[in-house]
C-alpha cells in the first residue's frame, strides 16, 4: 500500500477544513504524513507501578502510594514543596514549585494516593515534578497505555487536540486495505531485529507496551538516519571516484617564500596539520570539498592565505568570500598585509566597489592579472570572471546559502576546490548529516600566549558597577564593545534601544575623554567602514554595535564584551561575540547584561557561556536547547534537516549505527545495483530526488 498517494483529505474525520489545518500547521497532506507526526510522549496507566521498579527512563506511570513527610526547601525561585511519597517497596519526591498552599490543604497523612507523572532522577532521588495525584478511591479504573500528540494553538482552536489526532491516525488504518508497504529490505529487518514498517507505525500510535513501542520508535529513527546516511555517503563516494579536480601538484615559489620568510608568528601544531590535509586533497586530482572548522581566533585566515598561494603556485587564480563588506574589507587588508612583499596583487570587490575600479578588477581578472580577489555576495555577480580560478574560500560559511555557492562552482569547467571556514562549531552529530559529505577538518589549539576571555553574568539593575569596570579597562587603554540585540534589521524598537544605549554611554564615558564610535545595519557602507576604521584605529574607544560585529572583526586591543539585553542572543552568538576579544596578549572580558527575570532557557545559556570557552560545548548545548533545526546556518544551508522521527540531540547512538549500516553497505556495493539493494536504491531515489543537487556543491 503506498502511504503517500492516499489523502487525508477524504478521511471522514477530516474533511476540508481541518486538511487545510493540518496541512498548514504540520505540512501533513498524506496518510504518510499523518502516520509520521508521531506522538511526544506516551502515558502508562495499564497498571501502578511499584516505586522499586521505577527508573528515570520510565514514560508518564502511575503509583499508589502514600505520603510520610512534607516539607518546604530552598529560597527565591529555587523555592519548592517537597512530598515524601512510600508503597512499601520505596520512596520518592513529589515536587512543586508553585500552586503548594492548594496541594498542603489536599494532603493528607493517612490516606493512599494515586500519583501519575514522570519519574526523574535528581541528586540520585527518584523524582516526580507537578505529579497528578488523587485519593486512591479503591476500585480507579486503568485506562490503558495512551499516545499523546504535540498541537499547535492553532489545531487546538480547530479542535484537533491530541484525541482527534488519535482519531484520524486509527482512521487512517482503518482504510488501509493492505498492509504499508515496506522501505527496507528484509534480510537488513532480520540483520538489526527491526518490526516491520507497518507494525512499527501501528505500534507507534497505538502501542501495547513501553517495549513495543521502544521498539518501532527505533526502527524508525534508524531508517530515517540511515538513509540520510546511505544518500550523503554514496554520493560522497561517487564524486570522490568520478569528480576530477585541479591537481595543485606543486608547492613552489609563492608558498615556500612566504612560509620561509614572510610568516608573522610560527604556526600552530594544528594550523600545519589543517594545511597538509588540504594540499593533499588539492594534489590528489579529485576536487577538495572541504569544511575547516575552527573556534573565533584560532587562526584560519592564515590558513586560508596558504592554500590560496598554493592555487598561485599552480597557475590558478584565488578568492575569498566574506558574508559582510566590513569584512570583506578587514581580510582584504589583513591578506595584503602578509602578502605585501610577495609581489601578489590582491583586489577587493564588494557592492560598494566604484565602477572604474569594478572595471580594473574584471579585466584582471579575466587576464589573470589579479591573483587573489577578496570579496562579498558582489563577487558572485555572473560578470564577474575569472579566467581560471582554482580555489574558493568562504569564510563563515552559515551566513552563505547554497544557491549562492552553486553559482561561484559554475564559473568553472573544472569546478574549483572548494574550502568553507566555518567558526559556528557544528555539534558532531549535526555535521554528520548536513555535511557528511564533506571531508572536515578541525584547528583545535589556539595560538600560544591567549588568555581565555572571562565572562561574567551581570544584572541591568547594576549598571554602575559595570561602567566603572568598564573605565577601569579604557584606563589601561583597552577598547571596549557595547552590543545591543536587533532581532530583525526592521524593529524599530530595537533601533531606539540602540540609540539610546549610544547617548547612554556616551553621556558617561564622554566627560572622562573617551570617544564612543557606533556601527549598525542600517548605516551605508562608507559611513560603516569609517566607525570602523576609527574603532581599529583607536580613534574611538568605545563601540555601541549590534551584531553586525558578530563575525571576524579583528581589534586585538579590544578587551571587554559588554552584551546588552544578553538573555535575547542566541548562544552560538554570544559565542561570536566573546570571540571579538581576547585577541591581544592581555585579560579579556566578556559581560553578559541581563534584567533580573529571565526565562529557564536564557539562564541555560548564560550558565554555558559563565561556564565555558568551548565552542564544541557550547554547540551541543545550543543544540538540546533550541533543536538541530534551528541550529544557524541549517536552514540556509538548503539540507532541510527536519527529521520526523529522529533527534539529533538524542539519538546519536543510533545515528552512529546507522552510519555504520549505510557504510557496510556501500562499500560492498557503492551503486546499490545489486539485487538484495534494490529497494535501498529505490527509497534513495523516492526521498532525495529534490535535494540531490545540493550535494555537488560544498
Ligand atoms: P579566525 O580563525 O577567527 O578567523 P584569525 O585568522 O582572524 O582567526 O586569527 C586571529 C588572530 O590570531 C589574528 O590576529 C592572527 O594574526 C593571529 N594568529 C593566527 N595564527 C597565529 C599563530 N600561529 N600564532 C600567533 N598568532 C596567530
Ligand atoms: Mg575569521
């Protein structure tokens, strides 16, 4: 039975206008859809369970139990009623941290309860917070193991709550004339003890038992992973056999004379492990697709500048893309500077690049005249040609969609190699499916002599406190940034915060000599470059931002981060932004401003960045917060990365089997035409016939 030609639209229990609701708020058209949305969570009341029995890994249950002590803990909002629940075979806390007066009244010592909620483990005690409970009347009735479905406000309002869910996906089998026909093979069923599709489906919506549905939950998480898996890696596999590239043979003049003689500082252990991975992709003859990761300051520019000069020694030209004209313009000048006495002309095209000089770029480009072009999106204009360019950077690849690099990779008959640098750590797990194509190479050392940036948490409330700090700093003669949050370039509340943050500070570091500078989206280029000029220049001492400093600026003598309104960044940019300091040799400071009440995931966040200097960590916490979907860069990136099963941040033991299955797999068989594969090729075909081009570009 093919799931995906029948229409929920024809089922009785839901009819136009709840299809159009659905289809609006889960993008569910089909029976397949609908049989995908699968439920968060499951409740257990077939049975009470005994306390002795419980553990952490336990659904929703139910106890009958009664309670021995009751006592108030802790101050402030850690502040909470605690209820000593025993059955005899052990005991456990009931936990609230509001509505206690009502549940003090309802308690009482001698009578049993029946308490339903999650089990948790905390300080090694079984746990159950905001439980259900009520007095056990002798004979409650057991109403069996139920499947609960995430709604949106919206399907609610159209009353689709989770029974009507419930409903429609009982529907739907109910008119299933044969069994769902099945996606995996049967010998790789038998290989991993997995249900078939049908019964995990059935089982998922309508489970008899926590087991049962442990079990179809698997299957389905492990085939979506594994086809993601068994589509990336073969064409991965492919386009590493059959893809040519430039071979960048030699390593000659421009590269040995600039690492004999012109090379500021020793590179690390990691900057020459990163750069003889990369020339041995470039000389294999096979192009290079290569991601080089690398936390903010640990060096990859310099990185970027010997590759190119690598392109040089091969007779190819060289460019770089950076996702803002400011730094387009701060690598332009940074490259110049290292190449200054290696006789390389290096151009500079952004949008704000005047037509004469437009017109000199171009012709140097097209006869090769122009060695290396640094540049924005402008670079990607189809006038602009090269005449043979052998390597692309893009240097923070998430602000980059992929149309954007699928036109630089058609300016060539060859394809260029392709080297993306990315300072957005990418948790392992998420790397994995969106670039498991791409070979991924890591800078994990800092160069020597940085002080890890200290970061504080601060409430608004003591402004003061921190301006002093901030004067104690400027005194030293460090710099110091002031950001401000600007969700959308169009608020313009945010804009008068801004401004007003900008008077703020003035008002108080102007009487003392210090001049305050600003910079933000909405200022033309040149006006800009100038603030940023006289902020790199010393000129002024103070920034007043928004994040159009997030990424790459480089003030080495910058030493606080002030964030403003922090508990509104995301955390992979609070990253960035405490990535702006600590450049120079000197204690840095980043410090995160925030009003006193804010949510249990912003202090989540402040906690991490208070905690830790590891972008890696920071990454998977980023991560478990917000869900790979929402990770930056992964909407851009054109790899819809929305699982319907599967969870990144949950399932990476999982995933690592199934990366495991797809390679076993293809390297036995690497275009699935083998008969016993005959159904991998054809599912491969069915879910990525839209996306399969992506796959050639980075
Ligand atoms: P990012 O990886 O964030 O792009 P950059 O390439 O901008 O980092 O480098 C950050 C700073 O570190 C620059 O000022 C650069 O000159 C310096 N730097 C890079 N590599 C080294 C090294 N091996 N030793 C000392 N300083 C280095
Ligand atoms: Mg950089």
């Amino acid at each position: 039975m093919d799931i995906d030609q029948l229409y929920i639209v024809a089922l009785p229990e839901v009819g136009t206008k709840r299809a159009a609701l659905l289809e609006q708020e889960l993008g569910a058209r089909t029976f397949e859809d609908m049989l995908y949305h699968v439920p968060y969570r499951y409740v257990d009341r077939t049975r009470f369970y005994r306390i002795e029995e419980l553990t952490a890994a336990l659904p929703h249950v139910q106890v009958k139990a009664r309670i021995t002590r009751l006592e108030n803990v802790g101050e402030g909002p850690k502040k909470r009623l605690v209820a000593v629940a025993d059955d005899g075979t052990g005991e456990m806390d009931l936990v609230w941290f509001k509505g206690y007066k009502y549940v003090v009244g309802r308690l009482a010592p001698d009578k049993e309860y029946v308490i339903f909620g999650k089990p948790t483990l905390f300080n090694h005690r079984l746990n159950v917070v905001h439980p259900e409970i009520e007095v056990y009347d002798g004979q409650t009735k057991l109403s069996g193991f139920q499947a609960l479905y995430p709604t949106t406000e919206k399907m609610k309002r159209g009353y689709l709550n989770s029974k009507a869910i419930s409903g429609i996906q009982a529907s739907i089998f109910r008119r299933l004339q044969e069994r769902i026909g099945e996606t995996l093979p049967a010998w790789f069923l038998r290989k991993y003890r997995l249900p078939f599709l049908h019964d995990a489906l059935h089982a998922v919506h309508f489970p008899g038992s926590p087991e049962e549905v442990e079990g179809a939950l698997f299957r389905l998480k492990f085939e979506e992973l594994f086809y993601i898996q068994l589509h990336i890696l073969k064409v991965k596999f492919r386009r590493k056999t059959c893809f040519k590239g430039h071979a960048f043979s030699l390593v000659g003049e421009f590269f040995n004379r600039f690492y004999d003689h012109h090379l500021p500082f020793p590179l690390t252990g990691a900057q020459k492990r990163v750069i003889r991975e990369i020339r041995r992709d470039c000389g294999s003859g096979r192009q290079m697709n290569r991601l080089l990761q690398g936390d903010v300051g640990s060096g990859k520019t310099v990185v970027a500048v010997m590759c190119m000069l690598l392109a040089l020694d091969n007779g190819f030209q060289a460019c770089i893309m950076a996702p803002t004209e400011i730094l387009a313009a701060q690598h332009h000048e940074t490259i110049s500077g290292l190449l200054r006495e290696m006789s390389v002309n290096v151009g500079l095209l952004t949008g704000s690049t005047r037509k004469k000089e437009r017109e000199l770029i171009r012709a140097g480009l097209e006869d090769g005249s122009l060695q290396v072009l640094v540049g924005t999106h402008a670079l990607l204009e189809d006038a602009v040609g090269f005449r043979n360019v052998g390597l692309v950077v893009i240097d923070e690849q998430h602000r980059f969609g992929v149309a954007q690099r699928a036109r630089l990779w058609q300016k060539n008959a060859t394809p260029p190699h392709v080297l993306v640098m990315t300072a957005t750590p990418i948790p392992r797990t998420l790397a994995m499916t969106l670039y498991g194509d791409l070979d991924v190479s890591v800078i994990d050392e800092l160069p020597p002599g940085r002080k890890p940036v200290t970061t504080y948490h601060a409430y608004d409330s003591r402004r003061a406190e921190t301006y002093a700090f901030l004067r104690g700093e400027l005194e030293k003669g460090r710099q110091v940034y002031v950001v401000y949050p600007l969700i959308s370039e169009s608020e313009t509340m945010d804009y008068r915060n801004l401004e007003e943050g900008f008077e703020q500070v003035e008002g108080y570091f102007a009487p003392l000599g210090y001049r305050t500078g600003i910079v933000h989206g909405r200022m033309k280029a040149a006006a800009k470059e100038e603030q940023m000029r006289q902020f790199a220049a010393g000129e002024t001492r103070i920034l007043v931002a928004t994040t159009v400093i997030e990424v790459g600026v480089n003030v080495p003598n910058a030493s606080v981060m002030l964030v403003e309104s922090a508990e509104r960044f995301g955390l992979s940019q609070l990253h960035q932004l405490r990535g702006r300091v600590g450049r120079g040799g000197d204690q840095s400071y980043c410090i995160l401003m925030t009003s006193y009440k804010i949510s249990a995931d912003s202090r989540k966040r402040i906690d991490t960045m208070t905690s830790t200097n590891d972008g890696f960590v920071i990454a998977e916490v980023d991560m478990k917060l917000r869900g790979p979907g929402d990770i930056e860069g992964t909407q851009q990136s054109g790899l819809s990365c929305n699982l319907r099963v599967a969870n990144l941040g949950k399932d990476e033991g999982i995933l690592n089997q199934a990366v495991q299955a797809a390679a076993g797999i293809l390297e036995d068989d690497p275009d699935l035409a083998k008969e016993e594969n005959a159904l991998f090729a054809a599912q491969v075909k069915r879910l990525f016939k839209t996306r399969v081009n992506w796959r050639y570009i980075s």
